[in-house]
C-alpha cells in the first residue's frame, strides 16, 4: 500500500470513514513527508504545531460518528489565508511576525469541517508573481525539477500537494494564482466564479479579481472542497446569496455533446506560445473529441488587450490594499516590501493619479467590459472553453527574474477569466519531453462550477496524467 | 467687494453600528480602543459590510433637504496616507452619491443650493499625550468607521449670518429625522466653509478659495467667515490675491491660521470600491423611504401656525425641536376638555419657560387652569371703569375710529389696572366694543 500521505482526498477520506487508518496516522505520514521532502522543495513557510492535536480531535469526532467529508484531512493553507494564533506572513518580511488575531472565513469553514492544518504555505509575497520567487522566505522548487519554478503565486500550495506533504491546499487567483502552478506541478487548481468563496481574512491583493481556491490530486477533490468553501458570507458582501450545490453530483455524468469552445486567439494568433505546449493541447482536443465532445473554433475578440487592462486595474488596486502597511503598525517599514510590490505600489499610484485615471484605470475599466461581452457572447455558442493554463512550460528559477515584462506574460491566458469573474479549472494534460507538467484550462459562465467538474473530471479520467508523481 | 461663501458639514449619524462592521457607534465617552474590530482597525483580509440603516438614513436626509436620489450609486476609495485612517484610504462617495441637487430656503426666503449629500466613515482619533515623561501619539480607534454624512452647499452664501441660519435648519432637520444628535459639543457636527471674495460687478468665481477646516461650533463659523472676509478684503486691497489654502480656526486667538498650503487639486486617486457592490435602487424603494420621513420643520411651523392660530413667533419657537412640538400638541389635545386654548397652552410653556421633561402636559394643564381662574366682577362696575378710561383717554376713541385697532390692547391694559385683578378679558372687551361704538 501506498503511503498514507499519497492519497487523494477522497480516498483519505474513504479511509478514516472505513477506520483503516486514523486521522492521526494520516497527518504523522504528511509530517514525515514535510521532514522529509520540504528541504528540498521550500513549500512551508510556518508549520503549525498543533497539527498532531487536531489530528486527535478529528479522530475522536470520526469514532463518534461524524463523516463530515473533510473530517481529519491534513490541509496547508497558503500564507494569504489568516490563521488565528497561527503566524500569516503574507510571504513578506513586512509581515514576518504577524500573528492574526482571527481566522478567515473560509479558514472557519475548514475548521468546522474538521480539517487538520499542517501550516502555512510559501507563495510569491501578496500574491504578486507566476514563479514562486518573489518571497522573503526563499522560492519554492518545482517537485519535479528542482531547477524549475513550480508556478505562482500559489507556489508552495502546488508544490505540496504535488510532492504529497498535504492532502489539499488553499490558493488564491487572481490572474492566475491557482491554475498557473496547478499546471507546473500536475495537480488540479480551481479558480471559482468570483464572489463563489468569501474573501474575507484573505489578505486583499487585488480586491475585484481575488478569487479564492483551492490545489488538489484529483478533479473530485477539488469538488468536495469546494463544497465546503462556497457559499454567502455576510462579512463579504461580494458573495452573493447564491445556492451551493453539491459540486461532487456533476462527476462521472458523460460529456458526449457538450460544446466546448477552442479561442482562436489563443493558439493561432498569440505570440510567443511554445510549439510543445500547442502539440500537447492538440492532443488535449482529441482526446476531449474522443469522449465525444463537439469542439468549436471561437473567438474572444479583446484578448489581446486583456494583460494590458489587467496589468492596469490589478496594481490600481495593490496600490491601495497594501497602503495600511504603512510601517505605523504591524512593526516593519514600507522600504521592506520586496521589489515587485514596490513596482506594483508605484504602478498603481500613477495609474490612480489625477489627469492619469481616465487614460489608464477608467479605459482599462471599460476594456474589462467587452472582456467580459467576449465571454458572454461565447457562452452562448458552447457551455465551455478550454485552453492551455500557460502558453510555456514551467522555466527555470531565475530566468525571468529580472524580467518582470516576461514574467507578466505568462498570465496571458489565465487573467481573462478574472478580469470576467467567471470560474476556471485547471488540469493536467501531459509532459513536455523534460518530463516538465502541462495543464489546460476549462472555463465556463458565471457559476457553473459543475460544468468544469464534469469536463475535467471526464478528462482526468480519461488522461489519468494525475497518477503520476515527481520522484523526490 | 462681495464674499462667496460654501459650506461643508459632516454630520456623525447615531445607527447602532458602525458604518462597515458591527461594532457600536457609540463612541463618546468610551474607554479608547474598546469599541473595535478587525473590520474598522482595517486589519489584513478584513471586509467592510455597508450599514444598510446608516445608507437609508443619509437618502432621507437628502430627500429632507430637496435632493435628487440618483438610481445607480456606489462607494469609492480615498486614497491618503493619514495615521488615524488604519486602512489607507476612507471609504466614501465621489462621483456617484446618494443625493444631488438639493437645496434649502433660509429664514429670509433666500435658497442655497445643495450640491451633494453622500455617505463615509469617520477616521480614528489621534490623542497627543506625555506617557512616562516621552510625548507620545497614541490613537484611538473607537471613532473608526463611525458613519458620515457630508453635506456640501453651492458657494450661494454671502454672508456669516445666513451660514449660520442655514446651519440651524440644517441641525434641526437632522434632528427631526432623528439620524443624528447634531449636538456640537460631541463634534456631531463638524463644519468647513469655504471663503473667497469677488468684485460686486464680477460673475464668475474667484479663482481661489481658502477653506477653514473642522469647525466644532456655530459662533466659531460666524467669527472665522468674518475673520476671513477682513483679512482677504485687507490683501485684495493691496492688489494682491490671497493664496488657496487650509486654514483653522484658533480661537484663543480669534483669528483663522495656516494649515497647510494646497495643490492645485489634492490627489486622492479615488477608484470605485471594490469590496462593496454598487447600489441600483428601485422606484419603489425610494419611495419607501420618502414615505418613512416624518413631519419637517418647515411643514410642521405652517400647520401650527395655520391650524392652532398661533403667531409666528410662537410657532417658531414651538417646533424648534420636536420634543417639544409634541409636549405641546399633547397638552393642547388634553387641554380640550377643559376649554383650554392652543394659544393658552403656547403662553404657558413659551412665557412660563416649562421644563417639558419634568413637567407631564397633564399638569402642566392643571396649572394653566389654575392660573386662569378668574374672580368674578361686577358688570356695572367693570363698565364704570371702562367709561372712566375711555374719558380720560379720548385718543382711544379717536384712534379706533380711524382704524388703528391696535389701541385696544391699550384700553385692555388700563381697564385691567384699575380692576387690579385677574378677570375674564372677553367681557372686557365685549364692554369696551360696545361702549365705542
């Protein structure tokens, strides 16, 4: 038998439920893996001690008869997410010693669910970054090269999971933050419709686009989860009353004609993108037409613009959510934000400025608009569009360090669904030749995260690129 | 020259809760720091959630004071760096407010425009202090998402005396919707006018404008405008323009001083709040709330003035508060039965100067009722004294009969003072009509 922590959720779950193994067990193999692995691949930023009591706890709620489906899963949790008592560093030295004085919504719900959090996770600081270098705690390595990016932000999320230290992580998307490294490590990251999770004690990157998800092993992980953290939160007024279903319903239900829409713009006509990820998401095509999905050319006319608008609205917004750091409180001066938060700050701060908003933040605005029309419009063509997560295989740590331009392009095919709010699931699809992970992309309208559930789980199942794990 | 005079005032509306959390609004007093949370500290990952109470009370104010209430409305960022706003920005409104277009008519019949009535919280609080011998700033954020109102006015004024008359109606009528104590000394009312003086001939606005910031008193108003009309009158004289500028009001030395020189535009880098939805209203849900808005000042002076024919002195004072208009409906409803007039009633309470939170109507009637027993007098003798009045007095006579009628309340008054006693002044009168004629 495999090693506990290797497990998918569900299969994790299965097991406490059936008593093969207690939760206890469960979490020591996920802490050994930690010891074991976590030196290498740099995912942890802070774990937390009380890991094995919670572990007991679950067990003594499972022996009382709870089956709450995430009772007992060891979880990591993304350092944006607040933990009370438990250090949130943000990943950036401005925020090294913070402790929250309160749990994030969504941390709650984990919580109550009976999750047992193992720590928190490395990321690119505040969520500026695709690479999972941009931290004051040292990058994070892509498990299955460590010379490689695992993708970013949500860096240290993917990395875990992939390297199997934790059953699950929680990210944040909001240009690409979930499905980008989700895709550089071959495990499954959703970024939800957005309003679909609270916001609330996440700490704000982007406040219009953050999305908060999650990085799992399996498609049907990535639904139970999901079925725990949607859902209206009074503290978040952008959450709307918006019934949650059961996102595991929609699983194994055939996708024989169902639509599923190719955007021209996104492989023909976009520059820059690698001929081996186009091969493999050729591939990605006949295997969806083999299940029996229609595929369609389409187009989204104003992708082009899409990075420009979103490179405009995105640090607008970073400007003033990293004002209250502002060195008066949390004990460390604004000169400690890193680089790219800095550029971001200024960005921002000039793009807001009087005389400049309506040049920049106002038309970027509108843009975001016909983004959105694009979208709509296509909706009514397909149920679905599916494209590659990035237009390159995960790049070597360093090479586009020094090049933040590069390192922006590599949101391209992911920040459109932000800008539009709709969800977006990312999924493995095959290896380039240096045994790198690929993941494509299945985004949908506004709350049809049941939709992408069913394509991707049919994908996986079909593809099963998910059985195959880095050797560490 | 001719001062140009606007107005802007901050009114602290008195909700339960804060504008954006839960905690209580009811800061003054309070141990510092104790009435916060993560929401108003503006602590990472916190959201604000609007105060639908506090957002329904700002559309009455401005349907009270003759606003247009837009349809679409929604929040946006003020971005400034200030240590007592912990977020970095103040959430407030800036081209898409609750209400626009108002305007308010003053005592004198002039009409002052209102440009805008919009919702925002109020900052922390910052407290200068020496802490073991260190001088400290320490601060307070009780204060920290209290809700706002900002009232802002045309540049329509021209004098102090008219700010100052606007302002009592503006702190009247907040107080008859009851969204605020308006009371100055708690700073419940802050108030900012905007100084600048022009050429009699001249239309256009001049092109400075200096403000004078967070005045917490009407007199202080009165006497910074003043201030500020002398001293800018004393530069143009010279030819000089004086700079735009922020200035406060010192009053120990009852003259207004710099503050801080301004920009050509402070840059505030407003963008929409992301964090809060913006607010489509319905027809129906305006007109809801107009329907919630009770009995205004202005209306309530007209109807006592019209239905208990009161003068206009009287019913001025009368509906100053509407405590104490509803003391005097009250009592002038349980005066009824004992053939007590409203007139009788206003005497009392505005003559006698009740206490109306001592003071319940029901004896405050019996006490009226008291004082207006009247001794009985003999009619012949009563008729003896008017005639005796009316000889000695032939100028009564006289003036009557040209018309001034106002010469009775003469002839009352001498008839009254030599019965030397309380009598019943409507036999009185019957008397002396009859004898005039």
């Amino acid at each position: 038998m495999s090693k506990l922590n290797q497990l998918s959720l569900r299969e994790a779950a299965e097991g406490l439920k059936k008593k093969k193994f207690s939760s206890v067990e469960l979490t020591k193999n996920c802490l050994e893996q930690i010891d074991k692995a976590d030196k290498q691949i740099n995912a942890f930023i802070t774990l937390d001690k009380t890991a094995l009591n919670q572990a007991k706890e679950a067990d003594g709620r499972i022996a009382s008869g709870n089956d709450s489906p995430l009772l007992g899963i060891p979880i990591a949790l993304k350092d944006l997410f607040l933990t009370k008592d438990l250090r949130t560093t943000a990943a950036s030295k401005i925020l090294e010693n913070y402790i929250p004085v309160y749990d994030a919504t969504v941390v709650r719900k984990l919580k109550e669910a009976g999750v047992v959090i193992l720590g928190k996770l490395n990321h690119d600081a505040w969520g500026h970054g695709a690479s999972g270098e941009n931290t004051n705690f040292g990058p994070t390595k892509n498990p299955w090269n460590k010379d490689y990016v695992p993708g970013g932000s949500s860096s240290g999320s993917a990395a875990s999971v992939s390297s199997d230290m934790c059953i699950a992580a929680t990210g944040t998307d909001t240009g690409g933050s979930s499905r980008l490294p989700a895709a550089f490590c071959n495990v499954v990251g959703l970024k939800p419709t957005y309003g679909r999770v609270s916001r609330y004690g996440i700490i704000a990157m982007s406040s219009s686009l953050d999305s908060i998800g999650h990085l799992t092993k399996t498609v049907e992980d990535s639904a139970l989860f999901l079925n725990i953290t949607a859902g209206n939160d009074p503290q978040d007024p952008t959450t709307p009353n918006i019934p949650v279903p059961d996102y595991t319903k929609s699983l194994g239900k055939s996708i024989k004609g169902v639509k599923i829409g190719v955007p021209r713009e996104y492989t023909t006509e976009v520059g820059g993108l690698d001929t081996e990820i186009l091969s493999l998401f050729e591939k990605t095509l006949k295997e969806l037409h083999k299940l029996g999905v229609e595929i369609k050319e389409i187009s989204l006319k104003h992708t082009e613009y899409a990075n420009a608008c979103y490179y405009v609205i995105q640090p607008a917004e970073v400007s003033s959510n990293l004002a209250r750091y502002d060195g008066i409180r949390y004990g460390s001066a604004r000169q400690n934000f890193g680089e790219e938060a800095k550029r971001r700050i200024m960005l921002g701060t000039f793009t807001l400025s009087a005389g400049y908003y309506d040049a920049y933040y106002k038309k970027a605005m509108q843009v975001r608009t016909l983004i959105k029309n694009d979208f709509e419009k296509a909706f009514n063509e397909v149920d679905a569009i599916i494209t590659p997560v990035s237009p390159t295989p995960p790049w070597k740590i360093g090479e586009k360090i020094d090049d933040p331009l590069k390192m922006y392009l590599s949101d391209i095919f992911t920040v459109t669904a932000n800008l539009a709010g709709i969800p977006g699931l990312s999924v493995p699809s095959g290896f380039t030749k240096n045994n790198l992970p690929t993941g494509i992309q299945i985004l949908g309208p506004q709350f049809s995260e049941e939709r992408l559930f069913q394509v991707g789980y049919a994908y996986e199942q079909a593809t099963r690129f998910f059985e195959r794990k880095p050797n560490l | 020259m001719t001062p140009v005079i606007g107005l802007e005032t901050h009114v602290e509306l008195k909700t339960n809760s804060k504008m954006f959390c839960g905690c209580s609004a009811d800061y003054f007093g309070q141990k510092p720091n104790t009435h916060t949370c993560p929401v108003c500290l503006g602590l990472p990952g916190a959201l604000p959630v609007p105060n639908k109470t506090a957002i329904e009370w700002c559309v009455m104010l401005g349907m009270a004071l003759n606003c247009d209430i837009p349809q679409f409305s929604k929040f946006d960022r003020k971005n400034y760096f200030y240590p007592d706003l912990p977020k970095g920005y103040q959430i407030s409104q800036y081209d898409k407010p609750f209400c626009v277009n108002g305007n308010i008519t003053l005592q004198n019949g002039k009409r002052i425009g209102i440009t805008r009535v919009h919702m925002e919280e109020d900052t922390g609080k910052l407290i200068h202090e020496n802490v073991s011998g260190e001088d400290v700033t320490l601060i307070d954020f009780n204060r920290s998402g209290v809700p706002l109102v900002e009232i802002v006015t045309q540049p329509d004024f021209d004098n102090a005396k008219d700010v100052i008359d606007y302002l009592k109606k503006l702190q009247q009528i907040v107080r008859y919707l009851g969204v605020s104590n308006a009371d100055m000394e708690k700073g419940d009312m802050r108030l900012e006018p905007n100084i600048s003086l022009r050429k009699n001939a001249e239309k256009e606005l001049p092109k400075y404008k200096v403000e004078v910031k967070n005045i917490n008193s009407f007199s202080f108003v009165e006497k910074a405008i003043n201030y500020e009309i002398k001293r800018q009158t004393e530069i143009l004289n010279d030819g000089k323009t004086p700079i735009q500028e922020t200035r406060g009001w010192n009053q120990a030395k009852q003259k207004t001083v710099t503050q801080r020189v301004k920009e050509e535009a402070s840059d505030y880098r407003y963008f929409p709040e992301p964090d809060i939805p913006p607010i489509h209203w319905t027809k129906s849900q305006i007109s809801n709330l107009k329907f919630q808005i009770g009995e205004l000042p202005e209306e309530k002076f007209k109807r006592f003035e019209r239905d208990y024919v009161l003068s206009n002195y009287d019913a001025e004072i009368l509906t100053r508060e509407t405590t104490l208009a509803d003391y005097f409906e009250e009592t002038v409803d349980l005066g009824k039965k004992h053939g007590l007039s409203a007139k009788q009633v206003a005497n009392q309470i505005i003559n006698k100067k009740t206490e109306i939170d001592k003071i319940l109507p029901a004896q405050l009637i019996l006490e009226i009722i008291k004082l207006t027993v009247k001794e009985d007098i003999d009619k012949d003798k009563l008729r003896k004294i008017v005639k005796e009045v009316l000889e000695k007095n032939p100028k009564i006579r006289n003036d009557y009969k040209a018309g001034k009628k106002n010469v009775l309340q003469f002839a009352i008054g001498a008839a009254m003072s030599m019965v030397g006693k309380k009598i019943d002044t409507k036999e009185l009168i019957k008397i002396i009509m009859e004898e005039l004629k």
